[in-house]
C-alpha cells in the first residue's frame, strides 16, 4: 500500500533529543561506555511512599476509569498545593487532571488556537512549544532568551512580535533548556503586557520545585489580574521523579478547564486512576523527598557549573531552576550538532544540540545533570580532554 501522511506531518520533525539518546543506546548496546546527559529524566527512585499509595490503590481495585477532570480527591489536592505554594486560589473545578504537561500543552493550544493564529514561544525551548502549535495550523513566534541577559525576556522585543493575530504567550519557567528563573520584575513587565494585549499566557511550570542558590519560583498566575487569563500546566514527572507515571495536571478558570476537557476526553479520556491516588500522595506526604532531591542536584549543579567554566574554550551561566545547564561552545568553530557528536563518538558523552531547541540554541549544548555525582565528574572530565583535542 502507498501510504501518504497527512501534510500537517510536514511540521513535526523527529525530536533531536530522542535522536541523541537512540544513538547512544546503540552505542551502550554495542558494550561502549556512554554517560547519559541528554535526557531531562531524573535518577532518583520514586519515594517509596508514592509507590506504596500505587500498589495499595491497585489492591483496593481502582483500575476503572476516572472522571474525565481527574478524582475528586487529586483536583482538591492540586488546588491546595496551588494554594500554598503559589498563593493562587484555585476551586477543584479549576483544575484538570492530565497525562503529563506535554498532553496539558496539546489540550490548551488545541482549545484556543485556530488555524492561523499566532503564540509567542520563547527561543530556545522545548520542543512541544514549536510544533505542537504548527500542527494545529497555528503559527509558532518566537521571541528570544540570550545568555547576556541571563535568559530573561526582552519586553520590548516581546512586544514588538504582538499582531492582530496573537492569541497566546507560552512561558517555561524555571526554563527547559537554559535552567533559567523568571524575576519577579519579569514577571510583572509580562503580566502587564498580557492584560494590555488582552493575551492568554500559558505558563509551563513543571520544574518549579526545583530552583536553586536561594531563587524564588514565582508563578504568574498569582499576579494581580493574571489568575483569569493564566493556563498553569505542571505535574509529578520532575520534582517526584515519576516521569514514567504519567501524572500531569492544568490550572485555569473554570471556563478554560471545561474548553480543555474536551479535547482531553477525545483524546486521553483521563489519567490511570492508580496513578492519581498516588500522586495524592506525592503532592501531601512528599515535601521531604523532594527537598532531599533538590538539595543533591545544587550540589551536582554547583560542580558541573564550576567544571565547565574551568574548561578552555566552552562557558556557562550559572542556572538556578530545573536540572540543566547551557554550555556555550561558539569559541570551537563547530554546530551544537557537530559538537554534540563529536563528544558522543569522541568522549561517549550524550548530549543535546541547542538547535534542538529552535535557532536560538545555536552554539549551546543542553546538558542535563539528573545523573549521579560520579558519572558527572567522569563526564566533564571526559569533555575537557575532548575539548582539549579539538583545540590543538
């Protein structure tokens, strides 16, 4: 049979990270030692906690279907959290239960993006930010985050991309890929700007729980006047170590979660319901776990920074969210994927090309240190011997 894909396939490119990461495998499967830094999946274990809640509601026989908007028990957990992390006040009927962010972004940009509408995507970001709205027939307008400015976001660039066509900012923070945290000032020049442009802000949260070096994670929904034209997408996957289980949620106005959930009804019908009792578990019993985690990636964080900026030829900022660092590499006269590479074939290092993330990560490697301490200091010993190489 002749199979001809749908042309809105056209817009949706392989991911650049997964590229990595296969070719790495294979290099593992084929007996070679290969340090995994590509990949945003923290190494910890699950708590033990959220395990056992899985297993025990798995016993009790909760292996039917859900709500559509998730049990009640986790969308009044969620709206507790948001109250007490975030200050923002959230009813249960504001929040909706998703498999992960990355369904949450699908479901928020299939609801309110027609077909030639535009949303403002920071640049560099992750990849779901540019495609998924190209697939929808909407078109992706990126606004650029630049290391001399700590990857906060230039306003008057911003609002010089604003048409009659913008529907949408998208905003990841702490930031995927440059491990970047809004400011408060930030934060309140975008607030503004969003109210005066009458503008829906989709703000991606998921590693808010990870920040660093004393850095507060703001979220902009609790900004006077943000709350009802916010769309708050975050989730378990990161600051619980539960990638794999699949647990993500949304926050927003009653009317935006009863849009959303229509896509997500056709399309995922709701979250495992084994899987919601024990994120319950992780949102009220967990703040330990998650302190602990937090606590070893500063410390991961803070020699990967100092290992890299010791090394001739390639620099970083220091990054206070998420698990990742930005390596400039434009000193070596090679692409972020010639680079990355050439330490993968070279050093057996995985990492990520920065054009992975649109064309403002060109120059930059993304490498994520949601590894062990040991594997990072053999790995940016690796890279220094490489670098070192490719200079002579």
């Amino acid at each position: 049979m002749n199979y001809k894909t749908a042309k809105r396939m056209d817009s949706l490119p392989f991911s650049g990270i997964r590229a990595v990461m296969e070719k790495a495998t294979k290099m593992q499967q084929a007996g070679e030692r290969v340090i995994h830094m590509e990949i945003g999946r923290p190494d910890f274990d699950t708590p033990e906690k959220i395990k056992k809640a899985a297993y025990d509601s798995l016993a009790k026989g909760n292996v039917f279907y859900t709500s559509n908007y998730g049990t009640p028990e986790l969308r009044k957990a969620i709206a507790e959290w948001e109250q007490e992390k975030n200050h923002v006040a959230y009813d249960s009927s504001e929040v909706l239960v998703t498999v992960g962010v990355g369904e949450g972004t699908y479901a928020s940009m299939a609801a309110f993006l027609e077909e030639g509408d535009e949303v403002l995507v920071p640049n560099p970001v992750w990849l779901n930010y540019l495609h998924v709205p190209s697939s929808l027939g909407a078109k992706p307008v990126t606004y650029n985050l630049k290391e001399e400015n700590d990857y906060q976001i230039d306003m008057e660039e911003l609002e010089s991309k604003i048409t009659d066509r913008t529907r949408m900012i998208v905003i990841v923070d702490p930031s995927n890929p440059t491990g970047s945290v809004f400011s408060r000032e930030t934060l309140e020049r975008l607030a503004e700007i969003a109210i005066r442009h009458d503008l829906l802000v989709l703000s991606d949260e998921i590693y808010e729980q990870l920040v660093y070096d004393g850095a507060e994670h703001i979220s902009i929904a609790s900004l006077p006047g943000m709350k009802e034209r916010t769309i708050t997408l975050s989730g378990c996957s990161k600051a619980y170590s539960m990638t794999g289980w699949r647990l993500g949620y949304m926050c927003a106005p009653k009317e935006i979660i009863q849009a959303c959930v229509r896509v997500h009804q056709y399309t995922i019908t709701c979250a495992s319901s084994f899987v919601q009792e024990a994120a319950v578990t992780a949102l009220k019993e967990c703040d330990e776990d998650v302190e602990a985690m937090r606590r070893e990636y500063q410390r991961r964080k803070d020699y990967v920074v100092k290992a890299l900026n010791e090394i001739d030829g390639i620099s970083c900022n220091n990054p206070r969210g998420a698990f990742y660092i930005f390596v400039n590499i434009k000193k070596l006269g090679k692409t972020s994927m010639e680079m990355a590479e050439y330490l993968l074939e070279t050093a057996k290092v995985a990492l990520v090309p920065g054009s992975a993330f649109g064309d403002g990560g060109e120059g930059y490697l993304r490498i994520s240190y949601a590894c062990s301490y040991e594997d990072l200091t053999e790995a940016c010993e690796r890279i220094k011997a490489a670098v070192e190489a490719l200079r002579k």
